[in-house]
C-alpha cells in the first residue's frame, strides 16, 4: 500500500512533538529520538511504502526496519493522520469531477483500512426509498442525489401547487398541477442522469402499500402524511425488510428526526408502549398522539424544510457508508427553534415485548 499523508503541521517542542490536523485539537507525542518527526518529514515528500520509508530514514540517519515504519503508520493512522493514497479517488475522470467534494468531505474519515473513495462507492452502490416529496421531502431528495445515492425510488401521491414555492424548490411555476413524485424523478434525472430513479404516484394506506417498495432498498427515508398511525406503517415496513429507517418532520416550534436500526434500536412501536393507554389521556399522552405523525406544517420555511432534509440524509449517509454510527437510532431529536436550534436526544424507551421489534430479521 502506498501511504499519504493528510494535511497537517508539526513542531517539535523537545523531546516532544506537537502535530496539528484539525484546528480544534493538537496531538502532542512522545518523540525524544524524533523518530516520528522524520517520518512526517518522509511522508510529506509525497506518497510512499512503508518499504520506500525505511529506506529513505535509514539514508538520512534514522536506523528504522520496515516493520518499526508500519508502526509508525499505524499509530499516524489512528490519529486520522494518514490514507490510502491509490483510493483517494475512484479511478475514472468523470466520476472523480461528479464526486470532488464527496470525496473531500469523506477525507476526514478516511484511514488506510477504509478509504475516502469507498465511502462513496457504497453511496452510489445503495438505494433508498424515499417516502414524500413535499416539504422535507424535497429537500432530502436533493441531498440524497448530491451524494450519489445509486438508486431512488420516490413515493407521493400530491400535486404541485403554488403554496409549496416557498419551502419545496424541486418545483418551479411551470409545474404546477402535475404530480410532485413525476416531477421530481425528472429533477433527478436531469440533474445526474447516472442515478437510476423511480417515481411511485401513490397513497399509502396501510402496511400493505409498502409491500412491493422494499424488497431491495437498502434504507427507507422520510415519513407519511395524513394518518395518525402512518408512520407505525413505516416502522413495521422497515422492520420486516430488515433495513434502517429515518425520518423527519416539524410542529410548530420543533424540528424533530429519529431513526431505527432493526435489531439494534428501539423502534417508533416500542415508544407508544411507554405511553398511557386511550383511556388515561393525560396531558403528555394527548399532545404525543397529536404530533406523533411528525406532520410538515404548512407554516415551515424553506431555511427549515432544508434543515430537515439535510439532517435525515446525514443520518441516511451515517448508515449507508458507516462513516460513523448513526446518531439518532432509538432516539427522538428534537431542534427547538426557540431555544437557538440546540439539538436535544429524547430515546425511545426499549420495550422487550415489541410485536414490531419481533419482526426485525436477525
């Protein structure tokens, strides 16, 4: 393997060594024989072996066995320091321009065991159900197709209407009164005509109109209007394909998104059971029911419709490469606009007797 060095600056302060590569923390190490440092002055020429180092060091007085540099790596790589440099891109020109800034953003996570250029493979090797193209919706479609999703299938069942303008900006004047999900398969099409997309005009009323959209997604994304239990649907639809769920929506003062990981989280069923029964309508039980469908309300803003989308597709893109775990399984995340957008994690609580969590694929 050919080895890179990430961008970073060290100094030697003593029998230590002060490396900087992300601006909010510096790593100091033990470095009495500057041992490291030289490493790092190696790697900083340009890629290299391990094999191509310990001869280089060896040559300027650093007495090093090709095993003591892949120690050396290995402990620069645990630090986030250093890449495969043969997997920094994905090997063809046009791909590589299309992906320039995944493939930068991906960087940060990258190491010599996972590459920068894997992340996004994994990304346009995925398909995702996204359920409604309204107000977050739209947005999450667009960040979706940014990051290369392979494969959408888009389910609605909405006209365009001038009242979506100022939150839904998949749609433009021109469109309205034809079918959102059309509409907007044809926004993806134009925009990458690499990723294959699926436009599903239809209302889900029940489990049963799920059936046929899951047997080969890899994640379901964004939830359902209209009835109270939809998104309990939902919750049983993922969990019967065995594949994660993340969704998002908005009272009045609250962005809010969660996701369930089958057979490692609670779901959105095991929240309801902690909750008093129909016949105990205490004041928390009553106001959870109401907002429990996490509906879009028509009062949400286009700087907020976009907060929305953005946050279920990074949770989405957390699942798809594991660049990192997902931080909003099990849990309701809830971004108060009245208290400077502070995210706040509320878990569901796990409920060992779930009927829905008895249906995960193990």
């Amino acid at each position: 393997m050919t080895v890179m060095l990430k961008e970073c600056a060290w100094e030697s302060l003593g029998d230590e060594l002060v490396v900087v590569h992300d601006p909010r923390e510096a790593y100091t190490l033990a470095d009495p024989d500057g041992r490291i440092a030289a490493l790092l002055d190696e790697l900083a020429r340009g890629p290299a072996t391990a094999e191509a180092l310990s001869e280089a060091l060896t040559a300027r007085g650093v007495a090093v066995t090709v095993e003591d540099v892949r120690d050396g790596l290995a402990g620069l790589d645990s630090l986030g320091l250093v890449e495969d440099a043969g997997e920094r891109l994905l090997g063809d020109p046009e791909a590589d321009e299309r992906h320039f800034s995944n493939l930068t953003f991906f960087g940060v996570f990258a190491r010599l065991g996972r590459s920068r250029a894997e992340f996004v493979r994994r990304l346009r090797d995925s398909h995702v159900l996204v359920l409604g193209a309204g107000g977050g919706g739209s947005s999450l479609v667009q960040c979706l197709a940014g990051l290369g999703v392979g494969a959408l299938t888009l389910v609605d069942r909405d006209d365009i209407a001038p009242r979506n303008f100022a939150r839904q900006f998949l749609y433009r004047h021109a469109d309205i009164g034809r079918s959102k999900v059309e509409r907007a398969a044809e926004w993806v099409r134009e925009y990458d005509p690499g990723i294959e997309v699926r436009a599903v005009d239809r209302w889900i009323s029940g489990p049963d109109d799920l059936k046929d959209l899951t047997g080969d997604v890899h994640l379901i994304a964004g939830g359902l209007d209209g009835e109270m239990d939809a998104n309990l649907w939902v919750n049983e639809a993922a969990l019967r394909a065995g594949v994660p769920w993340v969704a998002g929506g908005m009272t009045r003062t609250q962005l809010i998104y969660f996701s369930v990981d089958p057979g490692q989280s609670a779901c959105l069923r095991c929240d309801e059971s902690d909750l008093p029964g129909p016949d105990e309508p205490t004041t928390t039980a009553v106001a959870h029911r109401i907002t429990r469908g996490l509906r879009l309300a028509n009062g949400l803003t286009g700087p907020m419709a976009m907060q929305v989308g953005s946050l279920v597709a990074y949770e989405a893109m957390r699942y798809l490469t594991g660049v990192e775990p997902p931080r909003a399984a099990g849990f309701r995340v809830v971004v108060d606009l009245l208290n400077g957008l502070v995210p706040v994690w509320q878990p569901f609580p796990r409920d060992p007797a779930c009927p829905a969590c008895a249906l995960a694929r193990q």
